[in-house]
C-alpha cells in the first residue's frame, strides 16, 4: 500500500466560479502482530497422519503467515514435543514413525509466529495418528484338542475358537474364522468362531473306522477382502459307541449231516459267519446264548457262547427213538457283550440225509410163473417185490436186465420198474420156446439185487389148421355122377398144435342143396370133396351154375359135446370155387391136345396195404388222363373233318325191286389140340349135346368123334350154311343165320378159351398172327394126355386142355 496519498480538491459554486487545490495526506506506518494465511487464518487445523511405514518422517503441514511489516517471523511449537519440530520456514515436520498401538493417538500443537518486535499470533492444529491393519490376529483360547462320541447330532457345537486383533483395541472385533480346507463333518461359525457338526458322524464307517481323529485348521482374518491372518490346528477324536448289533452273514443257516455222523463232529461255528460293526472293545464283542428248538438236546454249544455247533446225539434214521426225523430247527442268540446290549436271532435248519446202508432184497429167491400162450399181450403174468431196510425209503425201480428175447423181438417182457408187475408186450408162443428165463433188477439208485424169474408158456390150441392151400376153382358137368370125387380134389392141413385126428371138416356157407361133402369129414389130416346129389337144372330145383363154399376146418374133433362149448377152438378156413358146365348140344370137333398153364397169384402182405392203394390212384390219374386225350383228339377231329354228308336213298321211283337172296356162310378156322373131355353139356340154344374140359374150357360135340394125333395141327373150314327149323327167327329171309348168330355161336365155344400165357423155355409157345396159336408142348407131357383122374391139385403146375376158334365171314351169293 502506497504510504501517501495526494487528493486534487476541486470546488465550484453556483455561479460557475471554481477552485483547485491539492491535498497530500502522509500515513505513518504502526508495528501489526504477523497474520496466518490459508486454514490456520480462521479455524484449527486437523492433520491425520498414517501409523508405521505408511507415512515416513518429515513434513507433515506447511505454516502459512505473513508480517504487515513485512518483518522476518520466528514459528514456535507449543508444548515442545519430541515428535514434532517447526521450523524458520513454518514448515511442521515428525520425526519419527507412529504407532497407533503405543503412541498416542492424538497430538496437541499451538503454532505461534512471533514479528521482529515481538508481537505474535498462536494457531492451534491437532495432529490425529490414523490406525491402520498391521497387526496379525492373535487366538485367545488354548486348548488344541477335542474329544466327542460318535453319532453326537448335527449342530451341536465342539468347540468355541476366540481370537483377537491389536488393530481393534477398543472396537467390536471385526475377525472372521474360516476352516482351511473345508471339512465334512464341521462347520464354523465365521463370526464367533464356535465349531459345531455339520453331518452325522460314524465312528465304524471309513475313514473314521480307521482314522478317528480329524484335524482342523482354524483361519482367522482381520479383513474379509484381506488382511492379516493367522491359523491354529485342533484335534477333534471321534469316540466309538454301542451303535450296532451283531450282524452275520447269514441269519437262515441250512446245515447237511448224513445220518451216520459221530458225535463231536463241528456242524456250524457261528463266529465265522457274524461280527460287530463297531470298532473299539467291549462295543465289538459279542456271545452265542439260548440253542433251543425241537431236537435241540442232540446239539449243543461247544463251550458256552462260542457259537460252534457240536452233534451230540444219534441220527439214524432207522433207530426208533429218532422217529425218522428228517429236519431240524434251532434257534440260537447272538447279543453284544457291552450296554445297550443290542441282539440277534439266528435260525438253523439241519438236514439229515439219508444213508444208503442196505441192499435191497427180494421177497423169493427165485420166482415161477405160468403163463399161457394165448395171453393178450400188454397181460400182467406175476409180480416179483422186493424191501429196503433204508429209512425213508425212496422207493425201489425195478428193470429187467438179461433174458426174454427171442430173434424178432429183443425183450417180450417188461415190468413196472414202481411196482414190479411182469407183462408181455407180445405174443408167446408155445411152439417156438416153452420157457424163459429172465434176470430182474431192484434198484434203490445206490446199491441193487438181482433175481432170475422162470415163465413158463402153457400149451393152448391157439394155431389154426393150415390147408395146402386156401383158395380152389373147380369146374364140374351137370351130370356128374353122386360119390365122385371132384376133379380128384382132397384137401390136405396141418396144425402145429394138434393132432391129425382133431381135424373135423364141414362146409359152412354156399353148399346149396346140399351137393357136396367131404370124406371123411373128420379125423384125418386128408379129406375129399364128394359130391353128394346130382344136379336138377332141368325141373328147376338147382338155379346156381357157380358154387362158391365156405370150408370150415377145425381141431376139436377129439374134443366132447361139453368140452367144446367151453374149449379154445381154432378153424381154418379154404374158399372153392365150383362152376357147374351144363351139357354140349352142338357137336364141334375137337382135337384132344395138352395145354401147360402157369398159374401166378400176387399176394399183399398187410402191412403194403399202401400197394394197391397207389395203384389204384395212378390207375385213375392214367385213365383221367386218357379220357381227357380221347376228348382234345375228338374235338379236333370234329373241329377239322367234318362229316361227309348222308345220301339220299330214297328211290326216284316206286319200282318194286327184286330180291335177291344171299346165302351168308361163316367159315371158322379151328387149331385142332390133342385133349381130354371129361364132361358133357346140352347147348342150350341148339339142344345137342357136348363135350367140355373142366380144367380149361375147351368144348366139342359129342357126336363128332374125329381121331386126331397128339401134337399134330391141323387147319379145317366149316361152313355153316343152315340151322335147324326151331330156330328161324334167328335166320334171315334167305334162310340162312344171320350174322349175329353166327358169332354168338362162336363166341360160347371160344370165349374161355382165350387164356393168355407167356412162353418160355419148355413150355407151349403162342402166336397171334392171323389168328392162329400154336402149342409146342414138352416131350414128357405125351405120356399124361388120358391121366386126368391123377392129376395133382398143386395150383402152381396145371395142365389145361385150349381151344382156339377163328370166325370168318364169307358172303355167297
């Protein structure tokens, strides 16, 4: 400021006159205490400074003050500390580092700045020591280690963990406790570290079983976004407890003796099969007690509570006092030595098995039985029994193990194996063996005995008469005279079982009016067919011409009127065939000849029934077949060639017409054969007489009688011109037979004469050419042309007499 001032004064009046002076006004100057600038200049100034390294020594304000004078200022710091200085400058400095936790936290300084002429002014500024986070936490509590039970519930508190922070003197204690690294079984609280259980604890399960003590790192924290720390390590043991019952493996225990075990034998021990879950004794320990049940007096604990089974009575089952008992039940305790003494029943069930200690044996040493040979098969002939001593019994299987074969069958026996039946599963017979000896086996699975079984077949009449053979074709004139016997037949049979004088012989069916017989009718193996009555055709009384007998032979011819109602009968039976040939009327020439025919019979066994069942279905697929050609060929034939259209014979005119008559002659061809006739018949459409062959056939008139020698051919043509006045309606209007008659002739001479036979070596030869056969008979058959009566009945070798006609048609005019 400048220290004078010079004022121009200026006056003016009103009537404009005006005046200027100047004015200079000298200040003197006067000595002002100094004056504080910036915070101190009005108000007390707070510093905070930080505790420790944060802040180093040094300057902490810098004093702002001035003099008015402009004079030179001395600062001055009131009361004199040791941690503060002032310096000429004004500039406020520490000197040495704070700690919050030993100095004091607040400090006090009046700041005085005193001019050259000692006028002074005082500010006071509080310096505030700021504490902050250097200090480690430390823990209060001292014990380290922590016993709890096992099982101990969750959220029950183990252990209470205190800690402390110099950093919070005076304060509400901001530490957080933490569990490093995390554990299963506890938790801790983060603000008053109290430690409880978090799960449930098992003291016998893994890892505890093995390793009952936990430790836990406590951490604890002055800061929760990071400070100082500090940790401590607590032992936590985990006490065992009477937590579990005795377990066993099982608690259903199925033990097998044989009956015949000794006492002492070990069955069970029990303390094999169960244990204790928990770890530490008496918890761990546990006893057998209480072995009851029915049947328990033959069992006993080996030393008590041990839990070894021990036998001590008698088992066999077939010891009456036992009572077969094949089962027993015991029940036994198993307990926990220690409190709360926790249990366990135990339930044993003992089988006793069966002992095979007999054999089986048979109520006979041998047995016999009789049986007859006519037994149906499937028929029980005996039974043989056989025990066992073995209890419970379990049953004996009977077999037959040698004996009752035959060459068809391997066994025609079988028994039962449950009870021991003998049957026979086919037919005895007494003929082919009339014992058996068969070796039967009773079994009880183990162990086996053997009997040997002697059947005997009894004779029955159970075969039948057997004949030669059982099927004959006889032929016989009308006229044969009464007792001849016919054809020389006789009939021979055989019975395996009995006796050629037990044969009766009798003609069951188709012996109408009674014309034949047998002689003798009964006790010989040999009988003739008789005949009986002559033939009556004419008056009527005979109709049949084919006879077709039923003959009966039987065996009882030995047997009385009684004995035979009640008598097993046997019969066999022989079909013949007898045709009756009635008398020739119309002489033909015939030339005696001898014919070999070979007679070949097929016969089906039963079991080929399927044979003529083929045959008869392709039989019918042939001739399906073949119609249905026949019916293509005639559709073609009527499709492509028509018919030739029919002329018209009607006469253009009315003329009578002369008729001419022609005379028809039939001219036969006939091969003259050397051969016997030993009957006679009258042709029914002529009424003469003729002559036939009952073994073939062959006819001829009676009143031609032309030598002719034995194996010569000859060729003859007749020439039937006429016939006899009773038979005109046959003939036509020239008087001549007509055609139909002429063939109807031929036909009845030559229709059962065409019997083909195949030639063979030493036998006749037949050809067919022009209509002709020849026969070329063997050289020793010559001496046999008259020998009919003595021919043999053998139904494979017959010689049969052949006539062979050929018609031809001639017209004369």
């Amino acid at each position: 400021m400048p220290h004078s001032f010079e004022l121009q004064i200026y006056v003016q009046d009103t009537a404009g006159a005006s005046d200027l002076q100047i004015l200079t006004v000298q200040i003197i100057d006067v000595n002002e205490p100094p004056v504080f600038h910036g915070n101190l200049a009005d108000q007390t100034v707070m510093i905070y400074v930080l505790e420790g390294n944060r802040t180093p020594s040094g300057v902490i304000y810098q004093i702002d003050a001035v003099d008015p004078e402009q004079s030179q200022l001395i600062y001055s710091c009131t009361p004199v500390s040791e941690s503060f200085t002032v310096s000429q400058t004004g500039t406020l400095s520490s000197t040495k580092k704070f700690d919050y936790e030993k100095d004091p936290h607040t400090y006090l300084l009046n700041i005085t700045v005193t001019d050259s002429l000692g006028l002074s002014a005082t500010r006071s500024v509080i310096v505030n020591i700021v504490n902050i986070n250097d200090e480690t936490p430390y823990f209060t509590t001292k014990e380290k280690v922590y016993r709890i039970p096992e099982e101990i519930s969750s959220g029950t508190v183990v252990a209470n963990i205190t800690a402390k922070d110099p950093d919070d003197e005076g304060f509400t204690s901001r530490l957080v406790y933490s569990i490093r690294p995390p554990n299963m079984y506890f938790s801790i609280n983060p603000l008053t570290g109290a430690i409880y259980v978090a799960r449930r604890i098992d003291r016998d399960a893994a890892p505890l079983r093995q390793h009952p003590n936990i430790s836990l790192v406590i951490h604890v924290e002055d800061s929760p976004s990071g400070g100082q720390t500090n940790e401590m390590e607590i032992t936590v043991t985990i006490g065992d407890l009477n937590d579990n019952p005795p377990e066993c493996n099982l608690y259903n225990f199925r033990v097998e003796v044989y009956e015949t075990a000794s006492t002492g034998i070990l069955l069970l021990d029990l303390k094999d099969q169960c244990q204790d879950m928990d770890v530490e004794p008496p918890n761990n320990e546990f006893n057998f007690t209480g072995l009851s049940g029915v049947g328990s007096n033959r069992f006993t604990l080996n030393q008590s509570g041990s839990g070894r089974i021990v036998l001590t009575g008698d088992l066999d089952f077939e010891n009456p006092a036992n009572l077969a008992v094949e089962k027993y039940t015991l029940t036994t305790v198993v307990q926990d030595i220690a409190w709360p003494y926790y249990t366990n029943n135990i339930y044993i069930y003992i089988r006793i098995m069966a002992v095979n200690e007999f054999f089986p044996v048979f109520s006979s040493s041998s047995y016999v039985f009789n049986v007859s040979e006519i037994t149906r098969a499937g028929s029980s002939i005996g039974k043989v029994s056989a025990t066992d001593q073995d209890l419970p019994f379990t049953g004996i299987t009977y077999s037959i193990i040698a004996g009752g074969g035959t060459l068809s069958y391997t066994n025609i026996f079988w028994i039962n194996p449950n009870e021991g039946n003998l049957q026979i599963i086919a037919t005895l017979d007494y003929e082919t063996t009339q014992r058996y000896i068969v070796t039967v086996q009773a079994s009880d699975t183990e162990k086996f005995a053997t009997v040997s079984v002697t059947i005997n077949v009894l004779e029955e009449n159970d075969e039948k008469p057997v004949c030669s053979a059982n099927t004959y074709s006889l032929a016989i004139p009308a006229d044969l005279a009464v007792g001849t016997n016919i054809e020389g037949f006789r009939i021979e049979c055989v019975d395996r079982d009995s006796s050629p004088r037990s044969f009766r012989y009798f003609i069951n069916s188709g012996n109408v009016n009674n014309h034949f017989i047998f002689s003798p009718s009964s006790g010989s193996n040999v009988s003739e067919l008789i005949l009986a009555s002559r033939f009556d055709y004419d008056s009527g009384l005979d109709m049949i011409w084919d006879y077709r007998l039923q003959v009966y032979i039987t065996d009882d011819n030995l047997l009385s009127s009684s004995n035979r109602a009640t008598a097993f009968i046997e019969t066999g039976t022989v079909t013949l065939s007898i045709k009756v040939i009635p008398k020739l009327t119309t002489p033909i020439t015939i030339t005696p000849a001898i014919t070999l025919l070979i007679r070949t019979e097929n016969v089906y066994s039963d079991s080929a029934w399927y044979v003529p069942f083929i045959i008869s279905i392709g039989s019918m697929l042939l001739l399906g077949l073949l119609g249905y050609l026949t019916f293509l060929l005639a559709k073609y034939i009527r499709t492509y060639c028509p018919s030739k259209p029919k002329a018209d014979k009607r006469p253009l005119m009315n003329t009578p017409a002369e008729k001419k008559k022609v005379k028809k002659e039939v001219v036969l061809e006939m091969t003259k054969i050397n051969t016997v006739f030993d009957g006679e018949a009258r042709d029914p459409v002529t009424g003469k007489m003729y002559e036939f062959n009952s073994k073939s056939g062959a006819r001829r008139w009676k009143d031609t009688k032309q030598p002719v020698e034995p194996g010569i051919k000859n060729t003859v043509a007749w020439v039937i011109s006429a016939a006899p006045a009773n038979r005109r309606e046959d003939k036509d209007r020239t008087g001549t037979p007509s055609k139909q008659e002429a063939r109807m002739n031929v036909r009845e001479l030559t229709t059962e004469n065409n019997i083909a036979t195949k030639p063979s070596e030493g036998k006749a030869e037949t050809s067919s050419k022009g209509g002709l056969k020849s026969q070329k008979p063997r050289e020793d058959f010559g001496a046999r042309d008259s020998a009919s009566s003595d021919r043999s009945p053998d139904p494979s070798l017959k010689l049969y007499p052949q006539l062979q006609l050929k018609p031809v048609s001639k017209n004369v005019v």
